[in-house]
C-alpha cells in the first residue's frame, strides 16, 4: 500500500512538473523586435519605423472584451478628440497594471490616420508597437498593437483595439474593445482570465479616463464659443 502510494505521489509530481514545463514552454514570448543586445536607440527607432505589422484575425476570433460609456459630446467632436488624445492622461493604469508613461511616434503627421505608428512606453518602461489600421472617423477607429516587452503580455502575439462612436442625440455612446492574439495553448487559457479581469478593469478605468477629457474639452471650446 506504501509503494503504491509513492508512485501516486510520484506520479503527480511528474505531471506537475511537465504542465508547469509545457506553460512555460508554451507561453515563451520571442525577444521584442529592436532589443537586441548592442541595439543602438537609433537602430531600435528605425527598426519600430519598418517591422510589419502581423497578419491579424478578425476581432470576432479572438479573445475580447468591450466597455461602453456615454460621452456628454456631439459626435462631431469625437474626431479632433481622439486623434489629440494624450495617452498618458488616458489611460492612468490599475494596481494591476501599469499605466502609460508617454508615446513616441514613428510617422510623420497626426495620429489618428491609417498607418500612423508610436511606441507606447508604459510607467514600467514596457513598450508595445501601436498601428492604426482602419479609420472610419466619427464612427470608428481601428488599431493594431504588438511587440510587447511587458511580462503582463507574455501570454499575448498582438492586440487588436476598436473605438466606435455611435451617435446619441447630442451625445455620443463609446464602444471600446480590445481583442487579443494567444500564442497558443496553455496561453490562450490563460489569457481569457487576464482579458475578463485584470484588462477590462484597466479599461473600464481608462474609458472613465477619457470620457472626462473628453466632456472637459468639449466644455471648454463651447465657453470659448460663447
């Protein structure tokens, strides 16, 4: 009865030890494209400017998740809004995860045009690669965001970001959602949990975030009109 105790307990242990072995294996992130070692700031720049952007799914494909919230603006206005949206007042960040410290643009012109692209450095010198891909301004916006460094996205190949405005009266109804690519299994597990918690919390913080710049800016250009 011992022996046969020990080879259960023994037998555990080994799995344990293969799925702990298998997730880490699994969830191995590739090293962030311009981090290389002896990668100067400039060759990091320049290789930001021209690396591809990944073949992505279709958001309804993915692992996603959606907040809304009503902005007291005309709809009208969400267009100069989003496109002078500064990041790091947007999205503050959670206990959880880190908020945005500043971007860097690596385009040439504003940024709410297809093609734009910035580095986004987070407030714990992550960084991602930011794209956007789709823009139907006032109703849509559509982005790509990959190349990360942070270990919260280790289980993430891209993200996938859609605003869209939908007209209500004199008000404008904001739709975020945010969907994401898993590199594989354990990861794609992994990363419903993360998108569902963690992700919607941070997101449902920064959409509070920005429905107040943007109720506070529109405030202030109607005084001035006035």
């Amino acid at each position: 009865m011992f022996e046969k105790d020990h080879m259960v307990s023994r037998m555990k242990k080994a799995l344990s030890f293969a799925l702990a072995s298998l997730t880490l294996l699994a969830c191995a992130s590739p090293p962030a494209i311009g981090y290389e070692p002896q990668t100067t700031p400039a060759e990091r720049d320049e290789l930001h400017r021209t690396t591809p952007i990944p073949a992505t799914a279709s958001i309804d494909e993915l692992t996603s998740t959606t907040v809304t919230a009503v902005f007291d603006v005309p709809q009208e206005y969400m267009t100069a809004w989003f496109t002078e949206l500064p990041l790091d007042k947007a999205l503050p960040g959670t206990d959880e995860l880190p908020g945005v410290a500043r971007t860097e643009p690596l385009t040439e012109g504003p940024w709410g045009v297809k093609g734009a692209r910035r580095r986004v450095v987070l407030k714990d010198d992550s960084t991602a690669l930011e794209q956007i891909v789709e823009v139907e301004l006032p109703n849509r916006v559509q982005y790509v965001v990959w190349n990360y460094t942070s270990d919260a996205a280790k289980y993430v190949e891209y993200g996938i970001g859609e605003f869209r405005f939908v007209r209500a009266g004199d008000k404008t109804e904001v739709h975020w959602t945010y969907a994401f690519s898993a590199r594989g299994w354990p990861a794609s597990w992994f990363l419903g949990g993360f998108v569902d918690g963690d992700y919607r919390d941070m997101m449902t913080k920064s959409l509070g975030a920005m429905k107040r710049l943007a109720e506070e800016g529109w405030r202030r250009r109607t005084e001035q009109k006035g």
